[in-house]
C-alpha cells in the first residue's frame, strides 16, 4: 500500500521490485510506503495499539540518544513516552535499560540502530513476546545493514521503519513500514489506520521543519552549558505547533524507484569513506565506535572524545577548517520526559562526534578532515 494524499491506495508497479526485494530480505508480510519515517512510526504506534490490550494511556519505550522523531510521533499517537537509557560505548538501548522502563502501559519499544550500527535484538524480541508489546526497529540509520547474526537490519522486530529522506542512505524522498507478523498485518487489514493529523502543504512544511530544528539546537545549547535546568516544559508547550510534520505522503514513487538500486553502491563508497577514518584515526584522546564493520553500513563515523569540556570548541575549529563535523543528539528524554533519568546518555551526548561519510565528500577530503580533528583534538585534550 502506499500513503498518498492522505488515502492508502495499492502499491504503484514502479515499485514492487523494491516491495518484493523488501517482503523477501525482512521476512515481512507486508510493505507500507509513504513520505517520512516519522508517518511510518505513527502507524507503527498505531498497531501496538490495536494488537495490544486496550489502555487508557498507552506507553512507548524509545532511546534516549536518536533523533526527536520517535518520541514525538509516540506522543502525536497518544502514548506517554518513556526513555531507555543507553549503553555509553555505543549509544544503543539494550535489554536491561528498555527493561527498566516497563509499566503495565507498555505497548510500543523502538530500537534504533544508531549511526548504522545494530545490535543482537533477539533477547530484546523474546522479552517483547513475553510481554505482548511490538517491537519497532527503527532502520532509518541503517539500511542495508546486518543484524550480528547475519540477517538485515531490519529484521530484529516485528514492524521495520525506513526513512529516505535527504541525510539517509537514499535521499530520494520517502519512508516504509515492513510488517513482520500475521497480527500486524491482520490489525492492519481489519482496521484500517485512522491518523490523528492531517497532512501540510509543502511550504508549511518546510518553515515548520526548519523551525523545530532551530528549537531543538536552541534547547540543546541552554543544557548544554545547564543555563537552564528543565527544557521540557518550553518543548512540551510547543510540541503540537508541529504535528503537521509527521504525516506524509509519497509524492515520488518513481523517484525512489529508480534510487532503489544505487544503494549497495552507496554503502559500499560510506565504508571506503569509514575505513580512511578509521585508518587516519586509529590513536587519539578519543574512542573509536567501530560497530559499522560489523554491520556494514556507516552513516554517520563517529567518536566519543576524551575531553567533553572542549567538545563544542573542537567542532567549531573543525568547522573553521571547512569540514562537515556535527553532535548529533541531545538525550530526547530532557525534552519530553525528564523524570527518566539517563546519565548514560548524557555521558554520550557530551563526547559524541560525528563525521561525514556520504556521497558529497571525497576521499580526499575525509584524509583532509581527519587531520584537523587530530590536531585539534591534540590541542583540547592537553587544554583539560
Ligand atoms: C531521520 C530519522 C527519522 C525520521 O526520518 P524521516 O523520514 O525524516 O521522518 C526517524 N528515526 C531516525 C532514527 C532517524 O534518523
């Protein structure tokens, strides 16, 4: 099926190779196309709902260390939203934090294979079994990757999210939900998704998302340097201003059609990029997150520096220097749900540095860059 102008209509032939390749590689049952990521999310919230026991408020479990995007598409969907806290080596939730955060409520748990990395999710799944909750792997970091046993990122849970959108593997535009059960699918089949918003014009669309992304920076920089104790309550007055941000369409189905086939190519050229970091990085006051070689696919190289005074001021001379260097996510949890404490996030948050690795830079360039983190690197290490 595919999401277009608000009515789910029967999947386009452009893309049933992409469909069928998908169904196959995941084991899914089926395939739900649409514009966003963050549209697939709130219909995965949607199933937990129907395929779970009824709750007055249902829960959701999403890392704390991602992107906004899970957390408020569980809120839009009416959840409360929990955090699980991260191992600080990786930045990924595991069994014992998601665990922590268990309620009677819980209906929804998000794994996010961060940065391209993945991580064994079968205890994760067992547990989820157990407790009749769903399981969404969020694979918007890391498609085309492989779970540690072999299989595709992907297929560690029982709904598998895509986004497509500018800054992901393909950037073509769009985003997919893999269903991997029956009683998904049949929840699917028997009531149909009713969305709780309704779809913007692109404009708006486009204002509203820079404006939630100058919030986010302009938020993350009061804790940043703790010039303001509690965020949520300016996030959480605000937060419906945005809803009109998660539902999407798929306008171009062609388009990721077509992108389709360019992805191992796309991966293979991120691990070349990888491999030059990894090489050119090897020694430093700083820890390599090296969890791409085993999953194959690196969207962001990244690294945890020993020196999280001087974080900001490193990235800022990288800058200078005229690379792309950023500190992807603040814990989500200091925006939405404080209570959930999650020193380990915040441990990762303060070191985390991101580099690129995507098709607009070169070989040269990631030599070039990785010399300026290493002098600066150097610089602000002894500066502690
Ligand atoms: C980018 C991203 C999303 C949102 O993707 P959209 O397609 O922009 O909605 C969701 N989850 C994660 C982990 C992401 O990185």
């Amino acid at each position: 099926m595919i999401l277009q102008k608000e009515r789910l209509l029967p999947t386009p032939p452009e893309l049933w190779p992409a469909e069928d390749e998908l169904r196959a590689a995941l084991n899914g049952s089926s395939v739900f196309w649409c514009g966003r990521a963050a549209t697939a999310l709130l219909w995965a919230y949607e199933i937990a709902r129907l395929v779970g026991d009824s709750v007055d408020i249902p829960e959701a479990i999403v890392p704390a260390i991602s992107c906004l995007t899970p957390a408020n598409a569980a809120s839009l969907a009416g959840y409360r939203v929990r955090f699980a806290d991260v191992d600080p080596q990786t930045g990924l939730v595991t069994l014992d934090t998601v665990r922590e955060r268990w309620t009677p409520a819980t209906r929804a748990v998000v794994f996010v294979d961060l940065f391209g990395q993945t991580a064994d999710l079968n205890p994760l799944a067992a547990w989820c079994r157990e407790n009749n909750l769903l399981l969404i792997e969020d694979v918007a970091q890391a498609q085309g990757a492989r779970l540690p046993g072999g299989l595709p990122a992907g297929s560690g849970g029982e709904v598998a999210v895509f986004s497509f959108n500018p800054t992901k593997i393909l950037e073509c535009g769009g985003g997919a939900l893999v269903a991997r059960s029956a009683r998904v699918r049949e929840a699917l089949d028997c009531s149909p998704i009713s969305l709780p918003v309704s779809e913007i014009d692109s404009q708006s669309a486009v204002l509203l998302s820079e404006s939630a992304g100058k919030l986010h920076r302009a938020l993350v920089a009061l804790r940043r340097i703790e010039a303001a104790p509690n965020i949520a309550a300016a996030y959480l007055r605000l937060q419906a201003a945005y809803c009109g941000l998660y539902l999407r369409s798929l306008h171009r189905p062609v388009k990721l059609a077509s992108a389709w086939a360019s992805l191992p190519r796309l991966i293979e050229a991120r691990a070349r990029r990888a491999e030059v970091y990894a090489s050119r990085l090897s020694g430093g006051p700083w820890r390599l997150l090296d969890g791409w070689r085993s999953s194959g696919v690196c969207w962001r190289y990244s690294l945890l520096v020993d020196f999280p005074e001087h974080l900001m001021s490193l990235s800022e001379a990288v800058r200078r220097d005229g690379f792309h260097v950023s500190n992807l996510y603040w814990p989500v949890n200091e925006f939405i749900n404080p209570l959930d404490h999650c020193p380990h996030a915040e441990y990762f948050a303060r070191r985390i540095v991101n580099l690129w690795t995507e098709e607009a830079v070169s070989v040269d360039w990631v030599e070039k860059c990785c010399s300026s983190v290493a002098a600066h690197a150097l610089r602000y290490s002894r500066t502690v």
